[in-house]
C-alpha cells in the first residue's frame, strides 16, 4: 500500500536527508519518497518528507521560507564554513559586544550571497563539494537572499546563538562566516537547528526510531498530513459525477459541474471529486476554474459483466 502526504522528520545529527529517504524507504515498504530540502549531516531539525503522491509537494515546500537557530563561532575560519571543515586561520576575538549584535542585525533584509564550495549546487554537472574535495575552488554568482528577521538569542564571545528566518536557499554557514569576516576576525558556524518550514515546527517532528514504532503498532496514518492539507489555506469545490471524467484527466471545469456555487471571485481552489477525491489545485477565474497542480492518479479500474466501474 503506497501511502501520499508528508512526515514531519526531525533530522539527527549524522544523517544526510539522503540517509533520511532511505531509512524511510525500508520503514514504509514504499519507494516513493522524497525530501524538501537538505540539511547537512551535522544539523538536526525539521525535515518534511513527501510520501507517494506528495512527492509532487517537494519543489513547493523547499521553497517556503525557514527558521533556523544556529551557533556562530567567532574567530575560527575554516574550508566548509562549519566546524566539520579544516581549520584556515584562527585569530583573537577583539571586538565588543555591541558591534557583534550591530553587525548581525545589519546582514537583516536583502542580500546577496556567495554560496560555499561545499554545497550541493552544480557547476558544469559536477556538485560543488565534489570539486572542493578535489582541491579545485571556482568561481560561483553571488545569488540573492532575503534574511526577514535575525535575533541574537545570546552571546558569550566568542559564541552567539541566533535565529534566523530567511528565503529559500539561504546557507546559515555563510552568513556565519560573512558576520565574522565583516567583524574581522573570522567566524564559521559552531551548531545548526532548523526550527520551522512552512508549517512544519519542531513540536510535531519525529524521529525515525518513532516512526518505525508507529509502523510497527499499526499507527502509521497518524503521522502522515495528507496531500490536500498542505492547501487548507483554500476554499474547496467538489464536482458533480459529471465533472469527474473532465478533472480526472486534468481539465478546465465549470460552474454548473460543480455541486455547490463557490463564493469566491478569483485565486486558489482546492478541487474534490464527487467521491470526495483530492484531485489538485485549481485557480478560479471569471467563468472557469484551471489545473495549476494534480495530484490524482489514475487507478486500474475493474469492469463488470455489465461494462460497470467497480
């Protein structure tokens, strides 16, 4: 049985999310899976995990704003920007601690940042970290991030503990070490949390030695949000039988194919079939509603000696 929707994983310290997947994989009985953005292996935290038919939800939730708590280490340089690389230069923290606190909340707002060398982001087909395990640094684009809020949760030089919200493919590790080289004395980053994606926090996530408990006990489906949940922010529309065949193949619908008149003028419209099936999402415009995402899959159906649908 393939289960659909998303596991709310909270990613321990020594796992890839590759080793996330995986694990899963043998878990669930099920192949289909994916994750919405990597964490690295020393980082722990919030990991949503796409399952069956919500693997189609991994593009969107990696690209939804997250929450991080980091430990930044003054002082200490190094090749992976973290604690885990080689250490390049080490030097004396002699600043105070109001400009550390003025020069973290001045990275606030857009940026533009230089991704690391290791990371996962490809230059001629070939991952970053790949070259820099090859001793081979290029030369990578500045790209544009937004860091919406930094707080400084504490300081005790040369360690300061922040939280950081911030856009889609921002690295916590480079803004450590960009904080350190404005101070002059270097930084890397010391711990990383993820805290929230979207409406994942850390209250709900899960570690795997639970999940597999849960599946053991039968209980799987409690851990699971379904699909259509990750849309509740939008009204619903069910069709009538006659508007089945037209959205089962992913089709415009409209108004009279629908069993209740929708009060809406415009937007995002979560579409059911008349069996209460989770087709996709639709936007409504003036006469019509139009497929933006699908999400039913089509099932080997069986026929009666009448021609019936079973």
């Amino acid at each position: 049985m393939e289960r659909s929707g998303v596991i709310n994983i909270y990613k321990e310290a020594g796992y890839t999310s590759h080793d996330v997947v995986a694990k899963l994989r043998g878990i669930l009985k099920q192949k289909k899976i994916g994750h919405t953005g990597t964490l690295d292996p020393q980082a722990q935290g919030v990991l949503p995990v796409c399952l069956g038919k919500g693997t189609k939800l991994c593009d969107l939730l990696a690209d939804h704003d997250k929450e991080y708590e980091a430990v930044l280490r003054l002082g200490i340089t190094t090749d992976t920007q973290d604690m885990e690389g080689t250490i390049l230069k080490e030097s004396s923290v002699q600043v105070s601690e109001e400009e550390v606190r003025t020069c973290i909340l001045s990275f606030q707002g857009e940026q533009q940042q230089v991704p690391p060398m290791y990371s996962a982001l490809k230059v001629n087909g070939k991952k970053l970290y790949e070259l820099a395990r090859e001793g081979k640094v290029v030369e990578r684009k500045a790209r544009p991030v937004t860091f919406h809020n930094i707080e400084v949760l504490w300081m005790e030089l040369p360690k300061v503990k922040i939280r950081v919200q911030c856009s889609k493919g921002t690295y916590i590790r480079t803004l450590c070490n960009d904080i350190g080289e404005k101070l002059g004395c270097g930084g890397c980053m010391e711990e990383l949390l993820r805290t929230r994606v979207e409406r994942f926090g850390l209250t709900d996530a899960v570690k795997l030695d639970e999940v597999q408990k849960v599946m053991e006990e039968g209980n799987i489906e409690r851990l699971i949000l379904p699909v259509d949940r990750m849309f509740d922010q939008y009204p619903a529309a069910k069709t009538t039988p006659q508007g089945d065949l037209l959205v089962h193949n992913g089709n415009r619908i409209f108004p009279e194919l629908l069993q209740e008149e929708l009060k809406v003028d415009g937007g995002y419209v979560r579409v059911y079939d008349s069996r209460e099936t989770f087709i996709g999402l639709y936007e409504k415009k003036t006469d019509q509603m139009i497929l933006v995402k699908m999400f039913y899959r089509k099932e080997m159906r069986r026929n009666d000696s009448a021609g019936n649908i079973l």
